[in-house]
C-alpha cells in the first residue's frame, strides 16, 4: 500500500508538475503528515524536489561539460540563434554564465556587435572574442565539469560588474521555485551573476521547464525573459510578469 502510494505520488509529480501535500492527502484518504513523509522518502532517494507544501519533478544532474558540448540538441541551437540576435541587436554590456547553451549564444552573436561580454567561461570568451566583440574575462580557477570558474575568486570579480543584462544558465526553472541548479559549489557565483544588474534572461531547453533542482538560484521574481521553445506553455510565467520569447 505505501509502495503504490509512493509510486503514483511520483507519477502525479511527473505528470503535473506539481503536487500539493494537503490535496494528495485527501485523494489518498490519509493524514497530511503521512504525505509529507511519503515525500520526503521519495525526495531523499531522488525522485521528487521537495517544496514548501508539496513537491517537484527533479532535475536530473547534467552530463559533465564536455559530453554536453559534444550532444549540444537541434533545440538549443534554435534557442541560441534567437538569444544571441536578441543581445546583438540591444548590445551593451552582458554577463553570460557558463554552459552549453550560452556557449552557442556566443558562437552566435552578430560580428563586432557593439557590446561588452563578461564570462568566467574560457570557451564562451574566446568564442565572443572570435566574433569580434570586446571580452572581459573573470578570474577563477577553471572547473572542467562547468567549462567555466565559479569559485570565490569569479564571484568577488564579478562583485564589480555592473550590467545592462546578464544570461544565467540553469539547471531547472519552474514557476514556483524559480531558477535552481544540481550543483552547491556554484550557488553564490549564479547569484551573483543574478546580481551583476539589468535584465535577467534565461534560456531554457524543454528538458529544463517546469522542474527543480536542489540548490536554489534566483526567486522566480528575478526572472525578466525566458526564451523557450516554441511549444512549451508558459502562462504561469506570463501571469507573474515574466517576458516570455518563443525559439
């Protein structure tokens, strides 16, 4: 009975996107405190992200940086081309965070775009630096697992910067826990780079909306523009506010 009531709590959470601890208790016909302990156990073994009042699907921890780079989806590319014409045509200085996605952004900004790109990213510099277009280069030891250093030493570096708007990599979005990421070690730089000012923008492959990751990034208030694909509904963004750029 437990076992099939846990099993069908991780389809309802897989299924919906969500599920509120209050409501599957009165579906199941138990206390509220046996759901809660029924999400708990699925949370520790890795099968829900454990919100207040219910739970989350999980977002899987990403392949390390060179596989991904490697398998980078038809999806992403897309999604890059869109992003990258959206920041050469307002130019300005930009921060962009580590990852797959955003090294293709940069792979695909507009030559000599009038702009200033600001990475801890090697790859993304010098693929900025290739198009033509001014790098500042953060500090930092390089994790190879990231492409990109988000130690002490970026974060205190990017303190300093001031953006017009900043392109944050992201594990899991969801409109309800808002950015997240697999990673601990990278917290305080994401939030920085979140701090760094202006427009927050996160581009978001399918397999990344409407889940949770462990770690906390960013309120989902501190989000201005999602680009997404372009069958992915997203009113629940919409609603709070959020610009929404279907790829």
């Amino acid at each position: 009975m437990v076992e099939e009531r846990r099993r069908l709590l991780v389809e309802r959470v897989n299924d919906s996107g969500r599920v509120v601890a209050s409501q599957e208790a009165s579906r199941f016909g138990v206390s509220d405190d046996t759901i809660r302990r029924d999400l708990r156990f699925l949370a520790s073994i890795g099968l829900v992200q454990r919100v207040r009042g219910g739970a989350l699907p999980v977002a899987e921890v990403p392949a390390p940086y060179r596989e991904r780079i490697a398998e980078v989806s038809g999806e992403s590319a897309v999604l890059a081309l869109r992003a990258a014409k959206y920041l050469s045509d307002l130019g300005g200085v930009v921060v962009l965070d580590g990852g797959s996605t955003n090294l293709l952004v940069a792979e695909a900004l507009e030559p000599s775009a009038a702009m200033t790109i600001v990475t801890s990213s090697p790859g993304i510099g010098a693929a900025a630096t290739d198009r033509g277009i001014q790098t500042l280069m953060l500090g930092g030891v390089v994790d190879p697992t990231l492409g990109a250093a988000v130690d002490a030493t970026a974060t205190l570096a990017l303190a300093g910067v001031h953006a017009d708007r900043v392109l944050l990599g992201a594990c899991a979005v969801h409109p309800d826990a808002g950015v997240s990421t697999t990673r601990a070690d990278e917290v305080e730089f994401k939030r920085a780079v979140v701090k760094a000012g202006g427009e927050v923008i996160v581009v978001a492959t399918g397999d990344k909306l409407m889940i949770a990751a462990p770690y906390a990034v960013a309120d989902r208030d501190a989000l201005d523009l999602l680009i997404v694909p372009p069958d992915r509904n997203m009113d629940a963004f919409m609603n709070m506010g959020v610009e929404v750029l279907h790829a």
